[in-house]
C-alpha cells in the first residue's frame, strides 16, 4: 500500500497512513495470527459435524443468521483464547503456555458439553 497503488491518492488526500501505524500493525497480526487461529478452528469444526447448521438451514435460516447464530457461538471460546495466545505468543512464558493450553482444553469441553447436553 505505498503511495503509487491504486487507493495511494486517496490515503495521501486523507492523510491516512499505514505503515509504522495502528492499521498496519493490525494488518500484520493479522496475516501472522490468521494461520495458527484455523489450524486450530478446522478441527473443532469438523469434530462439531454440520448437523446444526443444516438444521438452521433447512428452518429457513440463510448462510450469514447460520454462521452468526450457529457456527460462530460454538467456536467462540477457541476464537477468544487463540486470539490472545496468537497475539502474544513470544511473551507467554512457560507457565502462561500451560496456562493457554489448559484453558483451550477447558473451552472445548464445554463446548463438547454444550453439544451433547443441548
């Protein structure tokens, strides 16, 4: 994004910056986090199965209320502690790593819980 590319005009207009600012270091742990975070969310997907979304799907529900409603409240809390653990990991020392590590098993129990106890 420098000042030659398409929208290089308009960010030099509207003094936005990017670089060594707050969107570009979003943008950066973003690109960097993203991998770690569906590394962890595809699995938990696939254990979950489709059922409930089909469900949702067949009552009527289209793909945006399914994957607000459905999907995305059964992966929050691995959304929430990937989140933090993705962010931060060189800073986590060992027993904060542990810490992260029990908290994730602690959420996909619940979630395992909340799937099979309704």
């Amino acid at each position: 994004m420098n000042r030659a590319g398409w929208l290089g005009p308009w960010m030099t207009a509207h003094d936005f910056k990017v670089i060594l600012a707050v969107p570009g270091i979003v943008l950066a742990t973003v690109f960097v986090t993203l991998p770690f975070v569906v590394c962890e969310l595809i699995p938990l997907m696939q254990e979950q199965g489709t059922e409930e979304e089909q469900a949702a799907l067949s009552l009527g529900a289209n793909g945006w209320q399914t994957f607000w409603h459905v999907a995305l409240p059964n992966v929050r809390w691995t959304l929430q502690l990937d989140g933090f653990a993705g962010r931060y990991p060189v800073q986590l020392s060992g027993v904060q790593r542990q810490r992260v590590v029990l908290a994730r098993a602690a959420a996909r129990s619940l979630v395992r819980q909340e799937l099979v106890c309704g």
